[in-house]
C-alpha cells in the first residue's frame, strides 16, 4: 500500500478516517492524500468578474485554510500530507482522482443511513463505495487499532468473488490476521442444501487457490436477508473489520435489488472494506 485517499468534508466523521488512515500510512509507510469536494455552482466557477468571482475568491481561500488547518494533527506526523480541493460533487469523481494518484486505498468516515432517508438521500460514502474501482474502507467511529485480527469475509462463492477475495488476501495476508469466509443461505429461490454450498466452495477454492486448505475457514449461516447473516456472523466471530464484494450497482437496479456491500457499510458499527467485484 502507497497512497491513501481520505474525502473529507470536516466532520468528526472525516477526522475517524483521517486517523485510521494515519496509522495504516504509518505500518506500510504510505502516503496520505485529503481531498475535499468544494461543491459550488458552475455559474459561480466560470463568471471571469464582479460579485460572483469575488464570492468564489473567498469560498476557496477559505476552504484551503480549513483544509491546511484540518491536516495539521499531531498524529500524522512522520507521514507525507497533501491537501487536494476539487470543484465538483463527489461519488464518481473520487474514483477518478484515485486513478490519477494510483491510489491503493479509500477511506471514508460514515454515520450510515437508515430507512426512506437512504434510498431517496443516500450518503457520499455509500455512492463512492458504488463508483470505487479500488477498496473502500468505511469508518463510524475512532477506531482503537488497525490491527486487524479477525476479518469477517462475506462470499457467495461465485466465480465473480475470486477476484474480491485474492485482493482481500493481499491485503490481510502480511498481517497476523484470521480470515473467517461466510455464506449467507436465504430461505428463498436461493436457498441451497449443505452439499450444494460445499460444491461451489470446492469450486470457488480449487480456481482460486489451487488447493482446499482454506476450507475449514468457512462458515454457512441462515438468516432472513444477506445484510443480517453478515452482521451476526460478523458479531459472533468478535470481527474486527467485515470485508465484503460489491458490485456497484447504479441507478435504479441499485433502488429496486440494492446493493450487499453498501447496505452492510451503510448499518454496520464495524469498519467495513468493500472490493469491486
């Protein structure tokens, strides 16, 4: 891991990612870039005189204070800081500037959504976890260690989940971390029997590691919905952190079937890390 994105918009929420953030950059000797999304109208950015250039002037002058004030911690010291200030909205765009920075890793402080209020509001941490091409890692509160030791790894087994899972592997596999997998079995048209589940794993193993040897780390559980049987596994096991696939469903395939990863990131007290599949 070399760089680190931290979108931040100066709540306490911000200051949760900008520390875990601090003390990852810290263990792997990474750099930290904090973005803020300056979110002004275009007539305002593009009139070349008068009040409303003024009016810019000042939002921006103000905003770059904030932002140098913001970074100046205690606890990032020894680690290289960069301010960025960008005039547009996020969601998308923050996966852009991770590809032009080669970023490794996003983090973002989140206080979750519940009800009406997330599908028709939503949060900027929910629609970047949507549009990131490269993990996202969701923080609600100061988290005591970045030493993860028990991750909670929500799979369904398919093809499509091997990809997600050797990048969780890289990215757990230095540490002294145990990976528990779990299948959340639906008593719906997708509910399968132990033998079919056991099928798939060998299957899901056998391509994605060559080997079985990981078999006794996977856990099958029952449970009303996906989100459910990932939280009380994840509580059961004394999870540090609940790693996840998602998709990045968008527009209204997200509003009508939703997204696991995002529903997961948006309830969970835990810190979730979501991998595009």
């Amino acid at each position: 891991m070399k760089k680190i994105i931290v979108p931040i918009d100066f709540s306490k929420y911000s200051e949760y990612a900008l520390k875990t953030a601090a003390e990852l950059a810290k263990n792997n000797k990474a750099e930290i870039l904090v973005l803020h999304m300056l979110e002004m109208s275009e007539t305002i950015l593009s009139v070349s005189g008068g009040e409303q250039n003024t009016k810019a002037m000042f939002f921006i002058k103000l905003i770059e204070e904030k932002l140098e004030k913001f970074i100046n911690k205690d606890y990032l010291k020894g680690v290289k800081v960069s301010g960025v200030i960008k005039h547009f909205k996020v969601f998308s765009e923050v996966n852009d500037i991770a590809k032009q920075h080669n970023a490794d890793l996003i983090i973002m402080g989140s206080h979750g959504a519940s009800g009406l209020k997330e599908y028709f509001v939503g949060s900027n941490t929910e629609r970047v976890v949507r549009y990131s091409d490269i993990p996202v890692l969701v923080v609600k509160n100061n988290l005591s260690t970045v030493n993860f030791s028990v991750v909670a790894f929500a799979c369904d087994f398919s093809e499509d989940a091997i990809k997600p899972y050797l990048n969780a592997v890289k990215m757990f596999g230095k540490t002294r971390t145990k990976m528990y997998m779990v299948y959340v079995n639906l008593p719906n048209s997708n509910f399968k029997s132990s033998v079919e589940i056991e099928r798939r794993v060998v299957n899901f193993f056998t391509k994605a590691e060559g080997n079985l040897n990981k078999m006794e780390d996977v856990h099958y559980v029952a449970d009303y919905t996906p989100e459910d049987g990932i939280l009380n596994f994840a509580n059961k096991i004394g999870a540090d952190i609940i790693a996840i696939p998602t998709h990045g469903k968008k527009g209204l395939a997200h509003l009508f079937e939703g997204s696991v990863g995002e529903d997961v990131a948006n309830h969970s007290s835990l810190p979730v890390i979501t991998f595009k599949i």
